[in-house]
C-alpha cells in the first residue's frame, strides 16, 4: 500500500501567521544587531547631534552668521571623513573639531568593522534563534540524529512548527532543516538558556530524542521545571523504569527502542505491517496492514459484519486499483484483498493468528 502522506493547503490566515513571524523575527533581529553596534551608532549619534549642537552654539558666540540647526550633524559628519566645512572659523574653540571630530570618525569605523565581521560569523546562528524566539504553540525537537530528523520530517508535514535543539550536527542535516524552514538553536539542550532561545515557555511539546538515557532525563527534568503545561515525549534505550519516569514526571510517553521495534519485528515477520501503536487509558491499540488469506474468516464476509463481530475498526480496504478509506459496510471481503485495521493490540494479534490459519 502506497504511503499517504497529510497535506496541509497554506490558507490566509496561515500566511498573516507567518508574515506576522517574519516581521517579530525581523525585529528581534534588529534588536540583537543594535546589541552588536550599539556602541559605534551612540558614539556617531552624539557625535554629529551633541557635537553640532555644541559647534553652532560656539558658532554663534564668536559672532558668525546663524547656521540652520539641521545643517549642523551634517557638517559634523562631513568633518568626520576629512572634509573641512564651507565657512572655515579661526576661533581655537571651533577649530578644535577639526581635529577631534575625525579621530572620533575613524573610531566609529573601526569598532564598526570590528562588529561587523563579529557579526557576520554568527548571522545565521543569530538569526535561527532570532526567528524560533517568535515561535508559540510549536513543538521542539531536541536530538537532530537519525530519529530526531524523521521526526522533524514528520511534524513539518502535518504542517506544526518545529524547532531543534542539537549541541552540534552536520552539515548535510543542517541543511535539510533549512529546506524544511526549521531554526535550529546550537547548545547543551540540559540548558535553561537554551531551552530559552527554543521558546520552551510557548511551546505546545517537547520531543527528546538523544540516544543518551541520562541526558534525555536531565532534560525532561529541566523542561517540566521551565514549563509544568508542557507535553513531553521521551526516547528512553532502556525500558525498565519507563512507567516511573512517565508517572513520576508527568511524561506524555516514555518510548524505549523495543518498544518501538518489537511490534515492527514481530510484524514483518509474519508478512504484515505494523504501522502505529499506542497506548490509551492503559490499553494498548494496534494499526496493521494485512492481506486476506484464501480460507480466513474474514474471506467472504462485509466490512460492517466484521467490524460489529470483532470488534475492529476497518480503516481502510484495497482491492487491485480500488482503495477506499473507511469502506461501506456493505462492501464484501475477499481473499487477496488489503486491510487497514485497528483494535486492540490483542485483538490485533488474534485476527493476525486466525488468518494465518488459513495458509
């Protein structure tokens, strides 16, 4: 059966959504680039303001006719890059801006370029974090390896805005989450700080999915601390204390790597696919994809029968090019054909045995 894959159509108010982020991105990006040159623009803003203000005052002492005070920045800034004003005082007190107002020019365009390349090191970093800090309601991803990035890939169709967490990836993974549109924030994700800069206090869900047990819990322990509404789904390789840690910690599911794997192991086994399973109220519920055996009892019998006697929900029935999802229940099994079911998992495990009865 073919993958189906949810498409999430962009509407308008998504768009409004995300123009609203880009310009709260812009912003918070502009208020970390005032961080880099504060110093150079409050030295270049008193500079041709003060020091202009200062010059006409002077100006006008010595008897000179009145300059406009909007002429009077830029004759401090021409004075800046070398250039000597139009009317040349002899007054020592004017002409001492002659000399200072240059030495104060190449300070400015020092520490500027200083910043700059400062800056231009860290833009992409500075921005990523810049753009996830305006994020809500989203889900971060803790763990950009083999797991974490199908699950990024996974929630990015679905259409929910993700960020990661990594402490350092590569670059093929960085840049598959630039074309997924996902900010990555770099750092140790056991981290207030950087948990911060991922906006753990807006999100909806938090996914750890490192393949170390003590750093998973470590940062379990300092999400819940950080946001005690926030859902949390944990990676666990060792599954003895995983019912403690999801009651104790009030986890969402703690899922060890037989957890997952078992069923799927078990499946291909037996020639079925396991595709989802999950825990609800304390009962365990399977999705399988089978084929119907020549002889098996549900050869020959309609889909609403076979839901009513078994207690199953059909989900989906293939047969050749014919695929309907939820079926008719007048519409009659046969051998060969492909189901989609869902039940209980022992009742998963009991309508996969008495087909196979059938071989």
């Amino acid at each position: 059966m073919p993958r189906s894959q949810l498409l999430i159509p962009a509407t308008q108010p998504g768009r409004v959504r995300r123009s609203v982020r880009w310009l709260r991105a812009s912003w918070r990006n502009a208020r970390v680039i005032w961080r880099e040159f504060n110093v150079p623009i409050v030295v270049f803003l008193i500079a041709v303001f003060g020091g202009g203000w200062l010059y006409g005052l002077l100006w006008d002492e010595a008897g000179h006719p009145h300059k406009p005070y909007w002429d009077r920045p830029y004759e401090m800034a021409t004075m800046m890059i070398f250039a000597a004003p139009a009317d040349l005082p002899e007054e020592g007190e004017l002409v001492i801006f002659w000399y200072v107002m240059p030495v104060i020019g190449a300070f400015i365009a020092a520490r500027g370029v200083a910043d700059f390349v400062n800056l231009f090191f860290s833009t992409n970093r500075t921005w990523e974090e810049a753009v996830a800090s305006t994020y809500a309601n989203h889900v971060i991803v803790l763990g950009v390896g083999h797991l974490g990035t199908r699950v990024i890939r996974e929630l990015c169709a679905m259409g929910i805005e993700v960020v990661a967490i990594d402490f350092k990836i590569s670059p093929e993974k960085q840049d598959e989450l630039r074309v997924l549109k996902v900010p990555l924030v770099e750092g140790d994700g056991r981290l207030a700080a950087t948990m911060e800069k991922a906006g753990i206090r807006q999100a909806q869900a938090l996914i750890v999915c490192t393949s170390n047990d003590h750093m998973n819990l470590e940062v379990t322990m300092r999400a819940r601390d950080l946001n005690p509404g926030l859902r949390i789904v944990m990676r666990m390789w060792e599954d003895q204390f995983k019912d403690q840690i999801a009651r104790f910690m009030d986890v969402e599911a703690v899922l060890s790597a037989t957890d997952i794997a078992a069923p799927t192991f078990a499946g291909y086994a037996l020639g079925i696919e396991i595709t989802q399973t999950m825990t609800i109220n304390g009962q365990d519920y399977s999705m399988i994809q089978l084929i119907v055996n020549s002889g098996s009892f549900l050869d020959g019998k309609t889909v609403g029968a076979l839901q009513e006697d078994e207690n199953l929900d059909i989900v989906l029935h293939s047969r050749a090019d014919d695929v309907q999802v939820h079926p008719a229940g007048d519409r009659v099994v046969r051998a060969g054909d492909t189901l989609v079911l869902f039940a209980l998992h022992r009742k998963i495990v009991a309508v996969v045995a008495r087909n196979r009865r059938a071989l």
